[in-house]
C-alpha cells in the first residue's frame, strides 16, 4: 500500500491530492492568483480530514519539480520537504511538463490519438517564452525540456511527422503563430496535483526519491526580480 500526498504548485492553481497506489482518492485546488504561501497548507489539512487519513499515514510525499513559477515551486517545495523531514517519509519529485501532459492523456481529445502522437507542454514564461516539452503516450520525455521563445517557425520540423498536441496555459500563447493542420491546441488543461497519482506512484514503487536535505526545484531560469517603475520613497 501506498499513500501518497501530492503537491502542485508550478502556475497560478494551487492544488493538492491524496492517492493511493495510483488511484487518486481526493483532491482541492485554488485558483487565486498569489495564494499559495497562504492557502496550501490549509488545502492539505482540509484534504487528509475529508480522507479521514493522519498525515502519520502517509507513506511518501510528491510535488511538482519545475520548471514554472519560481516562487510557486520554492513554497510547493519548502512544504514538501517540511513534511517528509517531521514524518521521515520519502520525498518523490515529478517534472510539472509531465504532470501536464499527463492531464493530456486523461482528457477525451487523445482517445482516437495514435501513438506517434505526441503532446507539447507549455507554462507560460515571460512576454513570447515558454517552459516546454515534448511528450510522447508513454509520458515519457521526447525532447529536452527548455525554454524557448515562440515564432512561426516553432515546431514545423516535428510537425512534418507528428500530429502534436499543445496544451498548457503557455500555449495559448502558439496559436497565433502555428497553424500547421497537425497542430491541436487544448485548451483549459493545467498542472495539478490530481493527475500527479499515476507518476507518483510509480515512482513511489521504482524507489526514485529525492534527499530531503539537499533536493530543489528545476527552475530552468533563474529567478529575475521586478523592478518598480516609481520610487516609493
């Protein structure tokens, strides 16, 4: 058996789930920009009393590895690790491009997909750029994950021999500039630690943990700080 909590935190949705081996069991997410330091752990408390479950009972913790909002992923992270460091559990991490494109596969648009179908992941970065990856049916990785600035030429060497599926809140950012015929763009697929059951425990049985201690997110960039426009003093 195995109970494992999950935590997403990448983009704006903040989400939490409890699964065991696999099967998801319960899940809460909050869609307010800005809320995660301030709401996940009252989703977690809220979802192990809806479970009836004691976090003691927890057999691992998983949470979203990046890339995607620093500050999302340092909160989702620190939490994380807080957990497994007071309950001595093991700490899983899964890419959130995979977690993503996991929430590809469980919607109805892939179910006459083949399986030279792959899916694009994509969270937003900054202005034209976008966190991405390329995922084939197995949800395992067909290109590298980067980050790349968007143009009319973006993906037309894949798209020649794939149909690709793009998903992501990143890829509304695409449709402007593909327009190749096997390009599907998804829309409302996000993230979230609901679809995060499969990968975590797969993980969970392949032993594949992170150190507690030392483990951080994949924040791809690094973190660049705004500048105010105007003095405040």
């Amino acid at each position: 058996m195995a109970l494992i909590l999950c935590i997403e935190t990448s983009t704006n949705i903040c989400s939490v789930a409890l699964s065991e081996n696999g099967q998801l069991l319960a899940s809460f997410e909050e869609r307010e920009a800005n809320s995660h330091a301030a709401l996940l752990t009252v989703l977690i408390e809220r979802l192990m009393a809806q479970s009836s479950k004691a976090m003691s009972d927890l057999d691992a913790v998983a949470v979203s590895s990046g890339p995607g909002s620093y500050t999302g992923l340092r909160i989702g992270v620190s939490v994380a690790k807080g957990i497994c460091y007071a309950l001595h559990k093991p700490l899983i991490a899964i890419p959130s491009l995979q977690i993503l494109a996991a929430g590809v596969w469980l919607s109805e648009i892939t179910r006459d997909s083949d399986k030279k179908t792959l899916i694009c992941s994509m969270i937003d970065a900054r202005r034209m750029e976008v966190y991405s990856a390329l995922y084939n049916v197995n949800l395992t990785l067909a290109g590298e994950i980067k980050a790349e600035i968007i143009d009319d030429q973006s993906y037309s060497k894949e798209l020649e021999k794939n149909s690709i599926i793009f998903a992501g809140n990143g890829a509304q950012k695409c449709k402007d500039f593909i327009h190749h015929p096997k390009a599907v763009f998804l829309d409302g697929v996000n993230p979230l630690a609901s679809q995060m059951a499969k990968l975590a425990f797969c993980a969970f049985e392949d032993k594949k943990f992170e150190s507690v201690a030392y483990f951080e997110p994949f924040y791809l960039k690094d973190f660049i700080a705004t500048i105010p426009k105007r003095k405040v003093f």
